[in-house]
C-alpha cells in the first residue's frame, strides 16, 4: 500500500512541475501530462504502474457514466450510436493489433484494445461537451 502511495506521489509532484511548465509557457497541457506520466515512469516499479493504470481505467469509465445525461442524448443517439460503434470497434481492432505486434499476450493485447477503444471515446466525448458549452449549446 505504502508503495501505490509513493507512486501516487511522485506522479502528482511531476505531473505538478509540467504543468506549471506548460501554463507558464501557454501551452496546451495533455502533452506535457504525458511526458510527467513518461518521467514519472522511470522512477516507479512496473507492478505499482500497472496497478495504477488498472485502477484510472475503472476511475475514468465510472466518471464517464457518472456524467451520462439521457435526456439530452436520446435526440442524436440514432444518428450517433453507428459512429461510436464503429470507433470502438475500429479503435479496439487497431488496440489488439498494437498489442500483438509489440508482444504483449493474447489476453493482454485484447485488454489493451478494449482500452484503447473505450477511452478514445470518452475523450473525445469530454471534448465534444467541452467546445458545445464553450457556445452555449451544451446547456
């Protein structure tokens, strides 16, 4: 537990440091939070990191459907839900590919690949809802 904690730590304190690089520089700051999650990397055991990564995988779908509104998506979801499927799906086959090619295990590469394709969807979900409040039509 004490070693998750660590890890934690060190990926708060870099994260911080990049991010503080990037506002000062106006910057945007998704690239620098991947080269703090790169750095942070060599001082973290890869146990400890697969742990965590597990565990953001389970944060960020239950924050994503935490966020789900129906109401709102039941007028475009006709329109929508073949594009998304196909994004999942395309996402998902590239993500299992990746993961072969690279060596990963059977297993794991299917793993890799339904991450791949869920979260690539809620990214770009997040910046959908974000560019549609900006105008005011998200409200």
């Amino acid at each position: 537990m004490s070693d998750l904690l660590t890890a934690l730590s060190v990926i708060f304190i870099t994260g911080g440091a990049f991010l503080l690089v990037a506002h000062r520089l106006g910057l945007p700051t998704v690239p620098f939070f991947i080269i703090a999650g790169v750095v942070a990397g060599f001082f973290i055991e890869e146990a400890v990191t697969l742990e965590l990564a597990r565990f953001g995988i389970i944060l960020l779908v239950f924050t994503f459907s935490v966020q789900i509104q129906f109401e709102a998506i039941r007028t475009v979801l006709t329109d929508s839900e073949a594009v998304a499927l196909g994004q999942v799906f395309g996402l998902g086959t590239l993500g299992i590919a990746a993961g072969v090619v690279i060596g990963l295990p059977t297993d794991q590469a299917i793993f890799l690949g339904i991450a791949a394709g869920l979260s690539s969807t809620i990214v770009g979900t997040g910046g959908c809802v974000e560019s549609l409040d900006g105008v005011g039509i998200g409200r």
